[in-house]
C-alpha cells in the first residue's frame, strides 16, 4: 500500500513543518528565546522528531557566536550528530568572514564535513596548499575533484 498525495501528513511531519515556519521568521533569537525552543523541541513525544528540531535551531542563521557555543555545552545538545551540526554552523558562520586565519582553514579542512568543504572552497583566501589538502582529503569526490581542477588551472604560489 503507497501513501498518495491525499493523505495528511504525519503528526511528526506537521509540527516539524510549523516549527520550522516558526524559527524561520524570527527577526532576533534572545537567550530566553532560544531555551523555550530548545524545551519545546526536547518535549516533543516523537525524540526523532525532537533531535530533528533541535539541529533546526543549532543551524539557525540569527543564532549568535556566544549561543553557538553555549549550545554546545547544553545538556540536550550532547548527541553526536547535534555536536556536528553545531560545528558546521559555527564554521559556516566563520567562513563568511572576508578574511580567514589560518587556523579557521585548518579546522574547516580537518572537520569532516561535506558542506564545510565545500564553503571553504569558495574562499578567495585557499592556498595551494589548502587545495592540495582538499584534493586529497575531502570529504566527497566533488569536493576533492574541484579542488584538483583549481590546483591545475591556478599557478602555484
């Protein structure tokens, strides 16, 4: 038996719809804000569902650099594939900088991250031997194919 188009949709994928309506037309996110979002998603009856919203609030594009690091601390942010997408986020965040240290690059090449490589890619400030490290190191074959195509096509520096 399929499930047509006619069907509600599930319970869990209606909240989940609702509250990511909700999170995306937030203006500001206030410390107290956010700990009603992070107690709402945790009380959830379905936890999947609930760990899904919690890592929709770890992505939050208004979530400052100080939240960020709070929720890595947070009790209902413990869950590896929480702490992950904690970790993008702040690296994402930091890869919008026009200039980047070379320990911000370091960390981007050495988290195992498809979309972090992929955003690092992107920055004007890689070296040769970013590339190289990307080339060989990437997370995923189109990562590491276009860091080989721009180490063929740039001199070397």
């Amino acid at each position: 038996m399929s499930v047509s188009e006619t069907d509600p949709p599930s319970p869990e994928h209606s909240r989940y719809a609702a509250f990511a309506g909700r999170l995306t037309a937030l203006e500001r996110v206030s410390d107290a804000l956010l700990e009603s979002l992070i107690a709402e998603a945790a009380a959830d009856p379905d936890a999947s569902m609930g760990g899904s919203v919690l890592a929709l609030i770890a992505d939050h594009r208004l979530l400052s650099e100080n939240q960020r690091a709070a929720l890595l601390s947070h009790p209902q942010y413990q869950q590896p594939f929480l702490q992950h997408r904690l970790r993008r986020a702040t690296l994402l965040h930091l890869l919008r900088a026009s200039s980047l240290s070379e320990d911000v690059i370091q960390q981007c090449i050495s988290f195992p991250d498809a979309p972090v490589h992929s955003a690092l890619l992107d920055h004007p400030a890689l070296s040769h031997s970013h590339l190289a490290a990307l080339r060989d190191h990437g997370m995923n074959r189109a990562v590491r194919n276009i860091a080989a195509q721009r180490l063929r096509t740039r001199p070397h520096s």
